[in-house]
C-alpha cells in the first residue's frame, strides 16, 4: 500500500469566496463548581480563550475565583499548537474556606456569520502562515492519517483529490461521504483514541466525525483543523452547557471553510435531508470556538503539563482530595444582542 500526502502545487482557482456578515454580540460565563468533602490546600484553574476567527472576534476574557476577578490569568499550553488559554494557583488561604469552590470565565464579543458563496473573491486573501500550515498538516496522536486504517478508508472511498479538482469541491465529497458512512452515537470513546480506532466501528459523535474529516483532508495535503466550543444558539443558563466540536479545511483564495459533518444527523446515522449540506460552507452566528486544536497540554504548576484533548470547559484539579469523591457542576449562562 502506498501512503502520500498530495501536496497543493498544482492550484484550481476557486470559484468561491466567503461572505462575513455581523451577528449578535455575546456574553458567556462558563462556570464550575468543585465539592469533593476532602482536605484540599490549594486548586489550579485552567480555561479556554477563544481565539479571533472569521466567525467571531473577543473583546473580553476573564477568570474569577469564587466571584475575584484573577488578575493576569494569561497563559500559554504547551502543546506544539501553544493554544493560549487562561490559568490561575488559588490556595485555602487565599479563598478563606475549603470546598466547594466556583471558578468562572467570562467571555464577550461578537459572532460574524460566514457563508460561502459563487463567484471569486472581490478581495485578497490572506496566505496561510508557515507555522499554521505546519499545524494543519501535521500527524498526531489522535489523526493519524498515514495509519493503515486511515489510508484504507481513504482508498476505499474514493477520497483522493482529483488533479483539476478545485479544494472547495473535494471538501463537499469529504463532507458527505463521511456524513453518510458514520453512525452517531452521543457517548461514544473519544479521549486518548486515535482515529484509526473509530474506523474499526464506524461509530461516532461531533468530535470522532470531525477529526476523521481532518485526517483526509491532511492526507491530501489540505491544511485543516478541530473547532472545540459551544453552541450559543439562544439566550439563558444551561446546565452542563452545549459543547460541540466541527472541521474546517483551508482552500487557497478562500479561507477556512466550515465542514460540520455531524450536525442534524441523528442516532444511527445519516438519514436523507433536505438540505444535505446543512454543515458545509456557511456558520450560522451559533457557535463559540473555544480552541482550534485537540491534545492540549495544559500547565499547572504541582503536575507539569495535563493532556486535554478538547478543553471545552473549565479544567479544574485540586491539592489533596480525590477524582473519585468529587463532584462537578457545569453551568454556562449566554447573553445574545442583535449586532449594534
């Protein structure tokens, strides 16, 4: 068998371009609680700062312990990505009392929908940068896509680009068919799996559809990369939030297009739509991207660098105590404003 990764030096120009729109502006605080009913002396806090996307743009992110706002919670992961991400030491001494203890973060800004559209850009677009195609092209631990069970897959159905075949046009084939050959399960293996694994049942939910998506569009030399967020569909508070995860594939002369293979496909698998490609090409001003890269390597200072492989929330370890005898509780509150 042989394993190639196609490269992008015979380009088709793009009969496509996105068009951005404002969206409502935002205001989320992510919040968890810990109670384990153990001794701890100190915690360690780490949250997502949601990067600047085509899709939305932050004027704000803040970290608070037990309601104090943490001054300078800035940080950086130390995954090759270096994802930045919000961190924070807070000690028994410094919260007065043990147990529970609520941290929160706090995001505002504004969603931009994104859709692609026919016809060339009127405007140049930006080169991806050296450092994010090397990203994005990148094998890792859990795309795998020079993995026997990837290339296979790939063989199989007929996933190749063509050599006169635009980006654009393969990523709407990538789309559907692995829509279509996945079955959805909500509780599905994801943490600390590789993709080569979901090949062997086929059975997945947004995060094990998503990165397969990933994995050949990487082995046809076409940068692209996991969104991890949550959807902000609606104003109000929900209980554990609404975290999802989604692709995107960069086309030359275009951007980042959004390739969201599970959305609306329900348990069992892809059933017929009236609009197949629901999750192809166009955001709809619902979702805030946490981070655009898995296997974060999360900093604290009593246990080195943690992997996350989503960080879609508030990560949150505790000095003494126990995993086992601790509870969490996951609120996220969501204020949407028509755009000003």
């Amino acid at each position: 068998m042989i394993i190639a990764v196609l490269s992008l030096a015979t380009l088709v120009v793009e009969p496509w371009h996105l068009e951005t729109t404002a969206g409502p502006r935002f205001r989320v605080v992510d919040e968890v609680t810990r109670d384990s009913k153990e001794p701890v002396t100190a915690w360690e806090a780490v949250a997502a700062r949601p990067p600047d996307l085509d899709e939305q743009r932050t004027t704000k992110h803040e970290l608070y312990v037990d309601g104090r706002l943490v001054a300078r919670p800035d940080a950086v992961e130390d995954s090759p990505a270096h994802v930045p991400v919000m961190a924070a030491v807070f000690t028994r001494e410094e919260t007065g009392h043990g147990d529970p203890v609520s941290v929160s973060a706090v995001y505002e800004g504004q969603m931009y929908r994104v859709r692609l559209v026919p016809g060339p850009s009127p405007k140049a677009v930006p080169q991806l940068s050296e450092k994010e195609r090397s990203l994005c092209l990148a094998e890792t631990k859990d795309i795998d896509f020079r993995s026997a069970a990837v290339q296979q897959y790939i063989e199989k159905n007929g996933l190749r680009r063509g050599k006169d075949e635009g980006v654009v046009d393969f990523g709407r084939r990538v789309y559907r068919n692995v829509r279509q050959s996945m079955k959805y399960k909500v509780d599905a293996p994801f943490d600390g799996r590789p993709c080569s694994d979901d090949l062997k049942t086929m059975v997945g939910h947004c995060g094990n559809y998503s990165r397969l998506a990933v994995a050949v569009f990487r082995a046809n030399g076409i940068p692209a990369r996991v969104q991890f967020g949550h959807w902000l569909t609606k104003s109000g508070t929900f209980e554990g939030g609404q975290p999802h995860t989604r692709a995107h594939f960069w086309a030359p002369g275009v951007g980042w297009v959004l390739c969201d293979t599970s959305i609306a496909v329900r348990p069992g698998g892809w059933k017929p739509e009236r609009d197949l490609d629901i999750g192809f090409g166009s955001t709809r001003t619902d979702f805030l991207a946490y981070h655009v890269h898995g296997w974060l390597q999360v900093p604290t200072r009593h246990w080195g660098p943690q992997l996350q492989t989503h960080l879609q929330g508030i990560y949150l370890p505790a000095l003494g105590g126990t995993w086992e005898h601790a509870t969490y509780r996951h609120v996220m509150t969501v204020e949407l404003k028509p755009a000003e």
